[in-house]
C-alpha cells in the first residue's frame, strides 16, 4: 500500500465516526479561531497607534511628570513636577526648535444651552503649528489670543446636537471664547478629537489663582528637522537632571520622544498578544487531550481492526501512519474551519472600525500549528497501536 491508500483509508475511518471525529475538531476550531482573531486584533491595534503617531511626525520630545508614561488629556494627576523653570531650561539646547507648557483639565462648556464636560488643553499655538497641520476648517490660533478657541473632531461634529463651526462662540465655565479651527478626524490617540485646544495663558486665566502659576502638566518639544529626537530627548534629560540635581535612574520626570513612544507601545501590543494568545492556546490545549481521548477510543474499539491488517502483513510502522494521518486530518480540518471563523469574526470587527490586520503568516502558521497539535495528540494512541500484537488483538473482544 501506498502513502495514497493509508490517506484513503484513514479519511474513510474519520467518515464512518463522523459525530466523535466533528465533536473532537470543535476543539481545535475554537483555539485556532481565537488566536486568529485576536493576533489580528492585536496587530491591527499596534498598526493602528503607530499610524497615528506617524500622521502627528517624529520631531517631537513630550517632558512628562513622573519616571513612567501617564500622559493622557484631563485632569492633572502628577508624580513629580514641572515648571515654568523647566520650560526655561530648556529653551536654546541644541537640537530644540520650539518649547511650550502644556495645561490641561476638565472644564464646563456650553453651546447654545447645552452644557458638557470637555478636556481643556493648553499649548503655545506657534508650538502645536510645527507639529500640525490637519485643520478641517480654519485656522489654529496665534500665540497671545487668550480669546479664540480650536476644537477637536468630537467636540464640533458629535458632542453636541448641533455641530459647530468656525467664528462662532462657546462658553468655557461661562467664559466666551471664539472658534477659530477645527481639527480633522484624528483617533484615539491621545484624545485629540475629544479636546479644545488654547493659549496657555488662556487655561490659566481659567484655573484662576489657586493654581499653582508656575505648575505644568507636561511639556511639548518641537526638534529641529536636522536633529535627531532621540539625542535631544537624551539632552533635555541630562539637563533636567542636572537642573533638579536628581541622580541617573532617580528622575522625577520622563522625557519622551516618538521613537521610544513607538517602543514602549510596541511591548504593550507584544505582551498583550502573548497574553491573549496563551487564553487562546488554553482552548488548543482542551482541543488536543480531546483528539487524544478520540484517538485511545479509536485504538479500543478497532483492536480486532487492527490485529486483521497486522494479521494481512501490515506493519506497525503502517498501523502508526494510519492512526497519525486521522489525528492530523483532524488537526488539519479543524484549523481550516478555525482560520475561516477567525477570519469572519476579524471581518465583523473592522466592519464595526475595529482596527484589524489580517496577515498570511499568521494563517499559515496557524494552520500549521493546528495539523502540529493534532499529530502530537494523536502520537501516544498511534504507537500503542502499533505496538499491538497480532494474535492478542484478534482476541480482544
């Protein structure tokens, strides 16, 4: 008999135990279908982020509160401090184009009797003008107009019933301001599409006295086109360091720039991919003890079976061919189903906008892996087989 015959043979085996043979792939179909659909999720999420920080440029450098990255848009929440005299030390370091204060909290605004709670973000307009220039409608504004406004996607297409445009006014905690610009769409990155954008000066004339005049949230650095981010970064650190006369590792701030933002994301989507992939591997694992169950069943009940081809001049090494060829056959239709379901499910999220990225590797080796599963489940049963005698075999009942 040829590799073609044992195929046949083994194929015909799976049809005439089709219940047991479909009831043990649903097992390999649901882990292959998770870790497809959640790799893909994960990836698409990682492409996502990074196509939005490629969309923002890589000449900047964000100063941050604190040794970890805690940036987000809202209320201020700091480990450590920055101040004016930080902004200070660091304007005219080599490699630097432009230095700006960044304030920001939660303040109420109101259009047209309708009142919200929006992010309020303060950035040196001339600063944010270096890094930006995706206005939807209008202009940003000039350094020193403490009464006009730019809004983010959200706050002038969604946020309230009516959308909002260009020269017209809002209140923030009932203090009129003009809008000047409207962001385009941007993404979650940040919350950009979520705030209102203005001068510094502005924010604090907002926050009013009690806030501490000389406080920063974060600090945005624009780098010259011929410099190098990275260096700066490194610069700026070396210069506050020294300013606050902190000790390397001991800092009480982070000075980030987009390469190492782009790192630091890249092991969050790393370690959450191995995370969901190990929940997803747990459903393989439940998949692979079921094909080994099916396949030790297999073995009891074709005991005669397999004493009659013995019997006929097969060899043990045939009897295991057989046997491993239905465990990977299982392995094999049950990734193939897996993969489709992963795919569709993939498919329905971007549908919703969910960022997904479906790659070949991924499939192939999910489809590979799965057949992988299915022969190491079935091995074990396989070469009991085997290792059957033929005279005992004929006489199991």
């Amino acid at each position: 008999m040829g590799f073609g015959d044992f195929l046949q043979y083994a194929i015909n085996n799976l049809r005439y135990r089709q219940l047991r043979s479909w009831l043990t792939v649903v097992g390999i179909v649901i882990g292959i279908g998770s870790i497809v659909t959640l790799i893909s999720l994960t990836q698409g999420l990682s492409k996502g982020i990074n196509d939005q920080l490629a969309s923002v440029g890589t000449n900047y450098v964000v100063i941050l509160p604190g040794n970890t990255f805690t940036f987000k848009l809202g209320p201020p929440s700091f480990r450590g401090v920055l101040t004016t005299s930080d902004v200070n030390a660091i304007k005219g370091l080599a490699g630097v184009d432009g230095v700006s204060e960044l304030l920001t909290y939660n303040a109420l605004v109101s259009y047209k009797k309708e009142n919200v709670t929006q992010a309020i973000a303060g950035i040196r307009p001339s600063v944010i003008t270096k890094l930006e220039d995706d206005m939807e409608e209008g202009s940003y504004i000039t350094d020193g107009d403490l009464g006009s406004v730019v809004l983010g996607y959200n706050v002038a297409h969604t946020v309230f019933s009516e959308r909002i445009r260009t020269n017209q006014v809002i209140f923030i905690d009932r203090h009129p301001f003009k809008v000047k610009g409207i962001f385009k769409k941007f993404g979650n990155l940040g919350n950009r599409d979520d705030s209102i954008f203005a001068d510094p000066q502005a924010v604090r004339n907002l926050l009013g006295p009690t806030y501490d005049k000389n406080r920063v949230f974060a600090i945005e650095v624009v780098t010259k086109k011929t410099a190098d981010p990275d260096a700066v970064a490194a610069l700026i650190t070396q210069t506050l360091r020294n300013k606050k006369h902190e000790a390397i590792g001991k800092e009480d701030f982070s000075a980030i720039s987009a390469s190492s933002l782009q790192q630091q994301i890249g092991q969050i989507t790393s370690l959450l991919s191995l995370f969901l992939g190990g929940v997803a591997a747990i459903s393989l694992i439940v998949g692979a003890i079921g094909i080994a169950n099916a396949m030790f069943t297999s073995v009891l009940e074709r005991t005669r079976e397999i004493g009659i081809l013995k019997s006929i001049g097969a060899k043990g090494k045939e009897i295991l061919l057989i046997f491993l060829l239905e465990a990977g056959l299982i392995g094999l239709f049950g990734g193939i189903i897996g993969i489709l379901g992963g795919v569709g499910i993939a498919l329905l999220l971007s549908a919703f906008g969910v960022p997904i990225v479906l790659s070949y590797q991924v499939l192939l080796f999910a489809l590979f892996f799965s057949v992988v599963i299915g022969v190491i489940s079935g091995y074990f049963p396989a070469r009991s087989a085997s290792k059957l005698l033929p005279v005992e075999a004929l006489r199991y009942e």
